[in-house]
C-alpha cells in the first residue's frame, strides 16, 4: 500500500480488506472504487443521521461509556491505573493529562485495539472483550492525531475506500452527508494531498462520521494545527455536541476542553479528578472578589472586616485588594456599601476567575511533589 496510509487496526477480517491487499497503485484504487454504490437509503422526515439522530440502541438514561478500575500494564510499566468513569450520550468528555499519561492508550483500549491487563468496560452497550471487539468497533470511530489519508486520491475517493472497509451499502449518501457536515463538498474531487493540515483533519473527521458512530474518540484533534484551522475544527466539534454526538476529546489545549466539554477528566496514570470546569474550579481554588478603587483606602480592616460572606482580605502588589469570600454574588452589594461608606471611589468590584488550566496546572505540580517525596 501507498506510505501514506493508516489502516484501521484490528479490523475483522472482510471482503473489503481482502480488496485492499491485491491492489498496488492509485489507479488500482480507482478502478476499484468506481463501482456504483448501491442506493442511498433515504432517512424518514429528512433528518441527518449523522448528527440529528440519536446513538443506534442508546437506552434511555444508560452511560455511552462506563469503565471501572479499567487498568493496562506493558510489562514492568503502568500505562494507566485503576481509571473508572461514565460518559453519558450527547456528552462531549474531555480527558487530559501531560504527556506519557495514558490518555491515548485509554483510547486504544477502550476502541479494542488493545487489551486491558484488568477491569472492565463497557462501549455503546457492549462490554470490552475480545469476542466483543468487531461489534465494537462497527459502533465507534476513532480519529487518530495523524490523519492517515491516502495522499494520492481525493477526498471523496478516500472516504469510498473506507465506506467499503465498514461494508456500508449506502456508501454515496453516506459520504455526502459526512462532506455535508464538516463543509467540504466542494472539495470532494480535491487530492488529499494539495489540501492543508486543517483540510485533511476535516477529511479525517468525515470519515470518522461515515458509520454513524455511538461514540467518537477524537484523539489531539487540533495537534500542530494554526490558529484558523483550530478554529475551524472547534466550530465543527460545537456543532456535532449542539447535535447530540457522543464525543470522547483527549487534548493538550485546555482553552480548547473548557470551551467544548461538558465535563473534563485530568489523567496523569491514575485518575486525578473528573467533573464540570466550574465545579473544579470551586473545589480546587477559594472563591475571590477583586476589588480596585482609585485610591488606596486608609484603613482597609475597617472597610472590609466582618463583611457576611468575605472569609479574609489581602492586598495584591500591583494595587487591587483580593477578598476571600464564600458566594460572590452575594459579598459583592454589601462590599460595594461599605466602600461607598467609607467614601471610596469604586473602579470595578468583579470575581477572580480561576481557569481549567490552574486546575490542572494544580493537579500536576500536586503529582510531581508527591513523586519527589
């Protein structure tokens, strides 16, 4: 096959696969994937399977993903450690963590492409065995860090190949509805490769939706990407979490889990912390009022002690005052009273925002200590 290839791993064994071993050229590929799909399968109302309609076999109020003290070892080397979780459908889950975490080997052993040394797990209502992995494996796509297109063929050629990899029989209108929803349709005679990083990753992401995935574990999306074309595939993943795809997003770029994750899991080989950005905010971090008047205030004490909801007061370096409180909606009024009392002209009285970075930033440094002592 052409070097610039990625096959699915672990694939069962298929026409399909068989086709691909006997052919050597990109030509081959064409003549190959130029026989006529079978028709399209129309939809009922006109929906779009690929995002508006929901998970196939997604009870009703059951996890899309539920993995309990799920462990794998490589000999001597712990990959990652007794990791338990839930990810319900329509979630968009972020799991994060430095380099060297697990957080790809998770990935590859929840998609059956390796086995767990112990625990279990269970994917769009299968559990994770090795009898189970092809059913698996029809209900979930993967999209790696590497796109892993054929470079010479174009767009649409490369989704065809694929298409007939998951023996879909309505792979045309498959394929246009994938192109549909990333917006690249008038790129679909386009070769793969005379497209941008950020194009190619769109492409990779058609792909992923062609079967109609339960779950789709999106593996660093946005990896070496620029600015625009991270942009670009935030706004695709929004759109795909406004329509109710189950998305399972490992990520370095925090900005990026905070803005599309519903809830975020920081990894470092065992699992540190799982829940909403905010809600670890709030537990990891005091709560802060920053407070700047034009003037520094006489008597600060005076002003700010024994104010309800204000635990303690300090005064920054570079001039505004911090206040420790409980509820900021509610310390706020009754701090700008006793300033404007104290005749102090207010500049802004806002809540000292700590970011998913600080939370992570804590949870690392916290695990680095640990390993010094």
């Amino acid at each position: 096959m052409g070097d610039d290839a990625a096959m699915p791993r672990r694939a069962p064994s298929r026409p399909g696969h068989d086709v691909m071993r006997s052919l050597r050229s990109a030509g081959a590929f064409r003549q190959h994937l130029e026989i006529t799909p079978e028709p399209a399968t129309q939809v009922a109302g006109g929906a779009d399977p690929v995002t508006d309609t929901p998970p196939l076999d997604g009870p009703e109020g059951k996890p899309a993903l539920v993995v309990e003290h799920l462990t794998k070892r490589f000999g001597d080397r712990v990959a990652f450690d007794d990791v338990s979780f839930e990810v319900g459908y329509g979630e968009v889950f972020g799991f994060l963590g430095p380099n060297g975490a697990g957080k790809t080997t998770t990935v590859r052993t929840l998609g059956t492409l390796i086995a767990p040394s112990s625990g279990s797990a269970i994917v769009a209502g299968i559990p994770v065995t090795a009898k189970n992995g092809p059913a698996i494996r029809a209900r979930i796509s993967l999209m790696p860090e590497s796109p892993g297109l054929y470079l010479r063929l174009t767009v649409a050629e490369n989704l065809k190949c694929f298409a007939g990899l998951y023996q879909l029989a309505d792979a045309r209108y498959r394929i246009d509805r994938a192109l549909q929803a990333v917006n690249l349709t008038d790129r679909a005679n386009d070769l793969c490769g005379s497209l941008s990083k950020g194009l190619r990753q769109r492409v990779a992401l058609a792909r992923a939706l062609l079967n109609d995935p339960a779950v789709l574990f999106l593996d660093e999306p946005t990896s070496g990407l620029d600015p625009v074309a991270t942009r670009e595939v935030h706004d695709l993943i929004a759109s795909l979490r406004e329509r109710g795809v189950t998305i399972f997003l490992t990520t370095h770029r925090l900005e990026e889990a905070e803005r599309l994750c519903h809830r975020v899991a920081i990894l470092n080989t065992t699992l540190r912390v799982v829940g909403r950005p905010a809600e670890l905010r709030e537990q990891l971090f005091t709560r802060y009022l920053e407070v700047r008047v034009r003037a520094a205030l006489g008597d600060p004490g005076r002003v700010f002690n024994g104010l309800p909801d204000v635990d303690s007061w300090a005064q920054e370096p570079s001039g505004p005052y911090r206040l420790a409180v409980s509820d900021p909606d509610a310390a706020a009024p009754a701090v700008a009273r006793a300033l404007v009392n104290a005749g102090a002209d207010i500049l802004s009285i806002a809540e000292s925002r700590h970011s998913l970075e600080d939370v992570y930033l804590k949870l690392v440094d916290e695990d680095v200590e640990a390993k010094r002592r």
